[in-house]
C-alpha cells in the first residue's frame, strides 16, 4: 500500500569513514615527510658542495701573495686576505670595518674618490696606480678593480686587488735585461756568421793577389837594383869626347830628367808593392782556420809591452793612466793578443790626433773566470752610424792611405778565437771605450784550440 512519505535511506557506518579520512591523512603525511627528507638531503649535499667553494674560495685567497680588499658600496672594507692583513693591519688588529681612504697614504695621486667615481660609472680599475699606507711605511701599489653585484644586479661593492709595483719593476726590469742579452747574442750570432763568410771570400781573394803582388814586388826590386848599373854607364857615355854628337837627343828626349826620376818611382812601385803585401798578409791572417794549441802566457805583460811600443813611435806626447794587475794568465797566442793591444792603443792614438792633451786609460784585471783589458780615449768618440760597422773588413774612417780597414776585423777574430768578446761603446765623459776579455787559464782545464800564428 502507497503512502505519502518517502522511503528513507539505510544508515551509513560512521566508523569505517572515519578510519578512511585518517588513513588517506596518514599518507599525505607520510609523503609529505618524504618529499621534506629528499629535500634536506638535497638541501645537505647542496651545503656541503657550497662548503667545500667557500673553503677553495678561502684557501685562493689566503694563498695570494697580492693584496686583496673587498669593499661595500660606502667603501668600507668587508674582506680581506692575509696579505692585506699582514701589510696594512698592526699585529694582532684587522682591518675588516677600516673605511678604505684609510688605507691611502696622503701622497698617493688616486684617493677613494676616485674608486668611489668608477664604482658610479659601474666601470672597474685597470692598473691604476695607488699609494697606500702599510705598517712600513707608503708604497706604491698597481691596483684592479672589479664590481660586485647582488642577485637582483645591484651594485654590492667593489674588489680591489692590488700587488707591489716594486715586484712589477723588477718583472719588467728581468725581462727587459733577458731581451737586451738576447739582442746583444743576436748581433753577436750575426757578427760571427758575417765573419765567417767573408773569411772565406777573403781567403780566395788573398789566394788570388798573393801571387801577382809576389811578382811586381820581386820585379819592382829587381829594377831599383839596376838603377844604379844604368846611372853608371849612362855617365860613362856621356864622358865620352862623341858625346856631344848625341846632345840634342839626350835634351830632347830628356835623358837626364828620366834619369833622376827613375829611382823615386821604382821607390814608389817598392812601397806600393809592400803596401799591397801586408794588406794581403792581413787577409791571410783575418781567413786563417787552421787550429794548433796555444800557450800559457801573461796578458798584463803582453799589455805592457804593446803599449810601449806603441808610444814609442808615438809623434807627440801622450798622458798614460795603467791600472794593470799582475799576473793575468791565459792561453793561446801571446804575439796575436799582442798585436791586438797594440792595434787599439794605435786607434785610440789616432782618435786623439786632434785633441790638445791626449789622455789613454788602459786597464787590465781579473773578473771572475775572466780577463778583461780595456783602452779608452778622450778623442771625439764613436759616432752612433759607425758603431754598427767598426769591425767590418775595409770598413774605416781614416784618410785614404793611412788605413785599411782591417785592424778592428782581425782585432775581432783574434780575440773571437781566444774564446773572448769585444765590447765598444762612447765615455761617459766623451772618447771611446773599447774592451775585450778572454777566459782566464784554469790549470786543469783542457787546451785551447787557436788558429796558428802568421
């Protein structure tokens, strides 16, 4: 039978909906639990590697020998490194919290400002030269700025790394005397190939002269022998009563004219012949390669000898100044580094030809291993487009005549072979300086191998 109410539902159990709420919030729970463990071990291995950057960070700091200064925007200093501590902190003090123009010496050309005014224009410093105050006293510094930003590209600070410009001079100074020794081996590499080379053309061509100089000079003596045989009995025909009958031809072919000149020009041919002689004997000598052992002898007295000798011939009156040790022992060929002095006594003589009181300066003494025996001059000195070719062969500044160029080139070879160098450079008070050393003897040293006299 239908009635008006509706049926009603059957009731639910309460119980068991409880118990699924609870266990659905239990697993939410425990894979909220979870996800916090991966994110702290995350968040823990995380830390640990930023750790490890900061420790790494700490060590390059501390490790630098530059100073390091890290500053905030008010220019107050927030870092340090131990170089910067060690410099500009007292014993025991730190300078963490220093504003930085305290650190600037009041000498110093760049201040805060200036740091302050890049950091403005967001541009950093390029060696920029700063004087600061250190616990010795002010120095100079060449200082590089870099800019510090925040995450969001906000200006932080700035860092200042700077390094002593005395340790940056000497850097430069070492490599700048490492490139004059390497030009100066250069020119020295140059000079021996260039020597090398024309030895050997020089060696052909003395090769080449010495045989038809050896005839003129023969001939020419040959000649000037049989002058006086034709003198003599042109004479004795002219003392004859029919001599008259050839006058005429002896004025017009003037006979007696030829005659008086016929000696002074064989003498000429003569000096010529031997001018050309010694000019070829100095080739043979600047080209000689052959090697024998030398001997040891004393260069101070080689010194002594050559010079006076020299000044012996000398036609004026010469100031002497010798400061010459003794003994100098070397080896190889005293006769050779003989007539080496006496050629640069020679050259500094003629350097001084015009000068009112000629002064020469010639020392010798040990330095180290070495021998070193120096001449200078007060003449005019060595012009700076001569100086690069002073010891080519025929290179010379002397009047046609009275030099041959090759003094300074065999001067160069013997000393070369000697196992010396030569130096040639102007006075500090005027006048030339030149200067060659060679190995001192070492008695257990092995021979020297030297090209033979003549």
């Amino acid at each position: 039978m239908l009635t008006g109410k509706a049926p009603q539902p059957e009731p639910v159990n309460a119980s068991a909906e409880g118990e699924q709420i609870w266990l659905n919030v239990i697993g939410k729970m425990e894979e909220t639990w979870g996800q916090l463990i991966g994110q702290q071990v995350e968040l823990e291995r995380k830390n640990a590697a930023l750790e490890e950057a900061h420790a790494f960070m700490a060590s390059v700091f501390e490790s630098m020998s530059d100073v390091l200064v890290a500053c905030d925007t008010a220019l107050r200093i927030v870092r340090t490194n131990t170089a910067a501590e060690k410099l500009f902190a007292p014993e025991g003090q730190s300078i963490v919290g220093v504003r930085l123009e305290d650190l600037i010496a009041p000498s110093s050309g760049l201040k805060a400002e200036d740091v302050a005014s890049s950091m403005t224009r967001r541009q950093g410093l390029e060696d920029r030269e700063f004087q600061f105050s250190t616990t010795s006293g002010a120095l100079p510094f060449a200082v590089n700025g870099t800019l510090l930003y925040d995450r969001r590209q906000r200006l932080s600070g700035i860092v200042l790394l700077g390094r002593p410009l005395g340790e940056v001079r000497r850097a430069y100074s070492e490599l700048d005397q490492a490139h004059r020794n390497l030009k100066a081996a250069h020119v020295q590499l140059v000079q021996a190939e260039k020597m090398a080379s024309l030895g050997r053309l020089v060696a052909g061509v003395a090769h080449e002269l010495n045989n038809p100089i050896s005839f003129v000079y023969g001939n020419a003596y040959t000649l000037k022998r049989f002058v006086p045989r034709l003198v003599a009995y042109l004479e004795h025909i002219h003392a004859q009563p029919g001599a008259a009958l050839f006058a005429q031809e002896r004025q017009a072919l003037r006979v007696d004219m030829v005659v008086s000149e016929l000696g002074g020009t064989l003498d000429g041919i003569v000096e010529g012949a031997e001018r050309v002689r010694d000019i070829v004997a100095d080739l043979r000598r600047f080209s000689s390669d052959r090697r024998s052992a030398g001997a040891v002898f004393d260069m101070a007295g080689v010194v002594r000898t050559g010079l006076e000798w020299v000044l012996a011939s000398a036609d004026r009156i010469v100031e002497t100044r010798m400061d010459v040790e003794e003994p100098l022992e070397v080896e190889g060929h005293a006769g050779r580094m003989q007539q080496v002095v006496m050629n640069l006594v020679q050259n500094a003589l003629d350097a001084m030809e015009d000068v009112p009181h000629p002064v020469l300066c010639v020392t010798a003494k040990r330095d180290g291993v070495r021998v070193r025996v120096q001449i200078a001059d007060n003449g005019s000195g060595i012009p700076p487009d001569v100086a690069g070719h002073i010891f080519d062969p025929f290179f010379t500044t002397k009047p046609v005549g009275k030099g041959t160029g090759l003094g300074l080139a065999i001067c160069y070879g013997t000393v070369s072979d000697h196992g010396g160098q030569f130096t040639v450079r102007n006075g500090a008070q005027g006048g030339a300086v030149v200067a060659f050393d060679l190995p001192a003897f070492a008695p257990d040293g092995g021979p020297a191998v030297l090209p033979e006299e003549g």
